[in-house]
C-alpha cells in the first residue's frame, strides 16, 4: 500500500474510533520494530523521526536527514496504510529537504519560538508543505517537560481557533497536562481543557507526551477530538533495557558478532529492536488501532 496522507488517517481514526499512533523511531532497528508491530497488528500507523534530536545542540553533527528518509520509502511496501512523519522540527531548511525527500508530514515544534515568529514560519510552512502535497501539524500552548523546568502553558481555546484557522494546519497539537519525556509514573490529563478546544476547532487534536499519558482514558480522548498521540520516551525506555540486558553477558576477548549484527539469539540490536516491537503492539491495541488497518481508496501520498 501507498502512504497515505496524514488528514486522511486521521479522519479514518474519527469514523472507526480508534486513536492514530505516532511511535518515534531513532535508528533501523526501531524503524523496524514500529513497522513489524503495526503490520503484526494490522494497524494503521504513523512512522517517522525526530527533527529537532537529529539536529539538537548536543550532537557532534547533526544527522543526516536523507539516511532516515531512505528507510520511509519501506512503507509503500507495507501492508498497512502509514505515513511517514518528520515529528518536532522549526527548521524550515530541514522541512524543505524531509519533503523533497519524501516525508508526508511534518510537525512544526513551537517549543523555542514565541508565537508571532512561530505562527510565521507555521504559515510558510504551510504554504511550501501542501504545494506538494504534506500535511501540517502544528502546535498551540506548551508542555511541561519532566526533566528541566520550563514555560508550560496550557492551550487556549480561542487561541488555538483562531492560529488553526490562520494557518490552515492539518492537525494541532495541544497542552492538558501531558508532560514531555516523563519517565515515571503518568499525567494528569485536563479533560475538561480538552473539551474547550474541542468545541471550538474541527482539527484532529494531538497529544505529544504519549509515555505519560493514561491510555485507560482512550475513550474519553476520542469523544474530544484526539486522533493522534505520540511516543516516543517509552520506547527508548524498551530498547536500553534489552540491551542493557544482552551486553551485560559480553566481555573481552569473546566474538564480538554474537552480540552485535549477526541476528541470532545473544544480538543486543534484535533484542532492543524486538523490546520495541512489543511495546507498540502494546500501544496500538491499547489505543484501539489494532484490526483497523484496511486499504484506501484515496492512497495518493499528500495532505490534500
């Protein structure tokens, strides 16, 4: 199957009710894992990396977008409808290269900008990304993050109106409690916020934070509007954990190839990429997006 664009999903997951997963890959094995899990479930999925950790600050070099974008094109040869999301970005030049690389999605992060320049460079965005047929995902308010202090604020029902409608974004992202990178314990989701934006925007609403967020409240989510939560903590959390468990057997002067890339038993990848694996089949059933994936008859990749 094709991609298929991001608001076509998302209007699937509104009609079907089931919640649409973002499941964050950071190398092959992941990437791997996110795919194996939604065909293993036959679920919808959307798949993709993180444009601000492959250009963040604390990197030697930034990433090299095309290498990852190389491992999108597997999904037109999934059996699964996907799209292919560049998630967490505000660098217009790296959204210019992940769309003419083939990534039919991106997510413009608001995280360093205030909102004048954000809502600029949202609408240039915009006007770039659905010229060629990518969708938009924007964002309004912001999260608290779990490991650093920072300017949480939840989204303003007003607020979120009038950017949607002044951008002409696809799907807006919102702050009600969920907490980025929490690793412990989960956030306490302000439903009733929820429903304030809810009623005053037609928008697929997103969740980032998804390690934090209670899937219990699911149903919930999809009566107010969420079609989409990401994850991305939980995940890594999985992968370490397995490798951490695999390498603790290995020391010098044993074979090395064992325990890295030869695939069997003792390989620290297959045993992190597996970790992942069950992690998202747990998530996608958990978020009703399990059984749900079937073939579409609008499968052109693009936000239009």
């Amino acid at each position: 199957m094709s991609l298929i664009s991001l608001p076509t999903l998302l209007q699937d997951a509104q009609e079907r009710d089931y919640i649409a997963c973002y499941c964050e890959a950071w190398n092959l094995e992941s990437f791997e894992a996110v795919i194996e899990a939604a065909e293993e479930t036959r679920s919808p999925i959307i798949a993709g990396f993180n444009g601000g950790f492959l250009r963040h600050a604390d990197r030697h070099r930034a990433g090299n977008l095309s290498y990852y974008a190389a491992l999108g094109q597997t999904l037109k040869e999934s059996p699964v409808p996907a799209v292919f999301l560049l998630n967490e970005t505000d660098d217009f030049t790296q959204i210019h290269q992940a769309i003419k690389s083939g990534f039919n999605a991106v997510m413009v992060d608001n995280e360093r900008l205030e909102i004048e320049p954000y809502r600029r460079l949202v609408k240039k965005v915009v006007c770039l990304a659905h010229g060629a047929g990518v969708a938009v995902e924007a964002a309004v308010g912001r999260l608290a993050h779990a490991r650093r202090d920072g300017n949480a604020t939840v989204t303003d029902p007003e607020a979120a109106r009038r950017f949607a409608k002044e951008t002409g974004i696809d799907a807006l992202g919102v702050a009600v409690g969920n907490i980025h990178i929490l690793t412990r314990g989960k956030a306490a989701i302000q439903l009733d916020a929820l429903a304030r934006i809810h009623e005053v925007t037609d928008l697929p609403l997103v969740l980032h934070g998804g390690t934090g967020i209670p899937l219990k409240l699911a149903p919930h989510f999809l009566r107010l509007g969420v079609r989409k939560i990401n994850f991305g903590t939980v995940l890594k959390q999985a992968y370490l954990r397995a490798v951490q468990k695999k390498l603790a057997f290995y020391r010098e002067p044993m074979n090395p190839h064992p325990f890295m890339g030869m695939g069997g038993p003792e390989d620290a990848l297959v045993a992190g990429r597996e970790a992942v694996k069950r992690k998202v089949i747990e998530l996608l059933r958990a978020s009703n997006s399990a059984g749900k994936a079937r073939k579409f008859s609008d499968s052109k990749e693009g936000a239009q």
